[in-house]
C-alpha cells in the first residue's frame, strides 16, 4: 500500500493507505505527498503555537515574558516583553515533500515596538547546500541545463538539488567569496583604464531571454574588451584575450550606461543595438552588415539570384580597406542610392550603417584609434552559450537574469575566483 514516513527534529509523520489502491496509484501517491504538505505546515503551526502560550502567556497581557535562554526576545532591543498580532507565513524546502508553507506567529515588542517573527528553529529546517554539494551540479548547469545540472550528483537528496533548487540559488544570488579571496575581487564592470589602453577594443551582443511577465522578453547584454594575446595560440597562431567588462539585462539602455561610466574608446556593435554614443569610435560588425542586408532584400520581394548579387555587392564594399572614412560613406551611400527604388529597405539599411563602417578606414594611424578586431566574432560564442544557459524554458526576473550571467562570466573568465568558491574545480 502507498506510505509516506517523515522524520524531523519537532515530529514524525507516518501515513499509510490500508484500503484499496486506485487504478491510478501515480494520483494517489500525488495526493498522499499533497496531504503529508498540508499536515506538516499545519503540524508546526500547533507547536510553535503551544510554545508561544506557554513562554508568553495565553492572552500576552502586560507583564507577561518569555522564559530565560527562550528565542524569541526582541532582535531590536533584546526585551522579552511582546503581544501577540497575528501570524506570517514562510515557505520551507523540506527533504522528500519540497516546499511547505508553514504559519508562525507574529509579535511586537512592548519596549520599542519592533515587529518580528520568533522560533526561527521550531519550523521545518530550508534545505541547504554546502560548497562542495553545489559544485557538479552548478557546473554542469553552466555546461549543459538545470536538469542535467541535477542529476550531476545523484548519491542521494542531500548532494542532488533539484532543477526548481538549482533555480532558485542561482536566480537568488551567487554564493559569498572566501575571506581570502573577498579582498582582490572586481566588479564584472571594469575601469576606465584598462578600456581605453591601446590595442584594446571593446566589443557588445545581446541576445533575447523570456522574461516572467506574459508574452515579454529581457535583453541580455554583455561586453568584452578584447587584446591581442602575446603568447599566441596553438601553433604560433595570432590569439585574443578577452575580458568582461559589463553585463545586463532588462534593456539595452542599462548597458549603455553602464559602459558610459568606463570611457570606452573604440567600440564593435551588431548595428541592433543603441549604444554608439558610448564610445569615441563605434564601427559596425563587418559580418552582420551584409547578413542582415540578405533578410532585408528578402523583405523588399528580392529572392534567388539576384539576393546573392546585391549581397555579395554589400559585402564587397563593407570588407574593402578604404583610405579615409568619406570614402567609405561616398561608396556605400550611392549603393544605396542607386539601390533605393528596388530595395528600399536593404538601401535604407545600408546608408545608415555607412559612417560606421567610415571607422575602419587608414587615415587614423594611431594606437589609441585602432580596432582589435572588425566583428562581434569574439561573444558570438558567448551568446550562443547563454542561450543554452536559459534553455529550461522557465520565465525571468531581471535580477535572476544578471546573476546567472555573473555566474556564467566567472566561470568562463575569472578561474581566480572561481576557484575561491570551488577549490576542487578547475573551469574547462
């Protein structure tokens, strides 16, 4: 027959069906942990209420206090002294039935008025995860999903969180810093300096996440400076480093303020986003210009042969090493112009993107006016990847957003801290 036993530290449930089991034993077995839920909330409710009556009175007259070493004197101002108002509920993971919501009484105290909550320790106990219980699970979720991230460690409840728990940590907050390592972090937010140093370009995508409310989406919105690496890659090929610089989500808007505070100085965008005005020298994607002039011929009826025609035209006078930026607008705005009648649109488009494609043109030899690179190549991959990460097809708040995505750019690129929180894990 169906049973359920729970052991906890203030009572033990144990329920057992003895009649006949329904066809369905699935529903009943739903209904008996619904059941045992309700009987656990209802449970603590009746102890932490006989508790109050006894340590404060049945009535909380004045006068009456609670006990000596009890816990409920006033977090304000240490008095035993308080009435009863009423109850507050709280919502606990408990082992074996998830979350229970549980009713606990509410006082105010008679010395200096505070309102609080007391026996935190008579309710059920929050389901908690040390360092070393999160540490597959989070990686794998940063990897893979929420649900592979739960069946990473699965010896047993108290090493396995679930998809819903491994959720709720990451969407509440990441996890604190070591001492040790508290003192050298950064923000993901990086200063004025290393931005503008030479040979640096800063370089931002963003990418659509759905957003809790109905039918809304967040825009999530990273940026990386990229340099070039010194020690190369693999075979002596040319390499980049590549470092955080801000992230945000909920609307581009918040990241072009937060790059205005690090004085960017040459800036790559996919030509979608609106943050131009942050830097001393924004130029377009030289890839996505002429992808997005494609879907935009397509729009002005312009299909088959002659699409591949004007894009391969676009994409010719975007990758052409011009000597000066009004060549460059002289160019690609009588393109346009000669293009405008049959595909306005794309023409439209085009024009538009002229003076920031002008950018990467010979006539300003100086450092601190060159581009590291000429595309958005360098968080293309990041993008994807933080796609994968919101895959669960769950609904966002904003903050929960950001901390899933600090907790991705961490991971990715500071092993540093990283290995602060998880001294057994090396970051692949």
């Amino acid at each position: 027959m169906p049973q359920i036993t729970l052991h906890h530290d203030c009572f033990d449930v144990r329920m057992q069906i003895s009649s006949e089991a329904p066809a369905n034993v699935y529903d009943l077995a739903d209904q008996l942990v619904e059941l045992a839920r309700m009987l656990v909330g209802k449970v603590a409710k009746a102890k932490l209420t006989d508790r109050l009556r006894r340590e404060l009175g049945p009535r909380g007259a004045a006068g009456n206090r609670f006990g000596e070493g009890c816990e409920a004197e006033c977090p304000r101002c240490g008095s035993g002294a308080a009435y009863r108002k009423g109850t507050r509920p709280r919502t606990v993971e408990v082992p074996r039935l998830g979350a229970v919501k549980v009713e606990r009484p509410y006082l105010e105290c008679r010395q200096c008025g505070r309102s609080y909550v007391p026996y935190s320790a008579g309710a059920p106990k929050r389901g908690r995860y040390g360092q070393e219980a999160l540490r597959r699970p989070i990686e794998a979720t940063l990897e893979t999903s929420y649900r592979r991230g739960a069946e990473a460690s699965s010896d047993s409840f108290m090493e396995s969180p679930s998809e819903r728990t491994l959720w709720r940590i990451v969407n509440e907050g990441p996890l604190e810093a070591t001492e040790e390592d508290s003192e050298e972090q950064v923000p993901l937010d990086a200063d004025a300096e290393a931005v503008r140093a030479p040979e640096k370009t800063c370089v931002a995508d963003a990418t659509r996440i759905p957003a809790r409310e109905e039918d809304a989406q967040h825009s999530l919105s990273i940026a990386h400076v990229v340099e070039p690496d010194k020690a190369g890659g693999p075979g002596g090929r040319p390499a980049l480093k590549r470092q955080p610089v801000a992230g945000r989500a909920g609307s581009e808007t918040r990241l072009r303020e937060a790059l205005s505070k690090v004085s960017v100085s040459t800036l790559v965008t996919d030509g979608q986003m609106d943050v131009s005005d942050v830097a001393d020298r924004c130029g377009r994607c030289r890839w996505h210009l002429p992808r997005s002039v494609r879907y935009l011929l397509y729009n002005d009826d312009v299909s088959g042969d002659r699409n591949q025609q004007l894009t391969g035209e676009v994409r010719e006078l975007v990758y052409t090493d011009y000597a000066n930026p009004v060549a460059a607008r002289t160019v690609l705005t009588r393109w346009a112009a000669v293009r405008r009648q049959e595909a306005p649109q794309a023409a439209g488009h085009v024009e538009r993107a002229a003076p920031q494609v002008g950018v990467y043109s010979r006539s300003d030899p100086s450092p601190s006016a060159s581009f590291t690179v000429e595309t958005t190549a360098p968080v293309e991959r990041e993008i994807r990847e933080l796609n994968r990460r919101f895959e669960n097809g769950g609904q966002w708040t904003r903050s929960g957003a950001e901390n899933l995505l600090q907790w991705h750019q961490i991971y990715r690129h500071d092993s540093k801290r990283w290995a602060g929180w998880f001294p057994d894990s090396v970051p692949i």
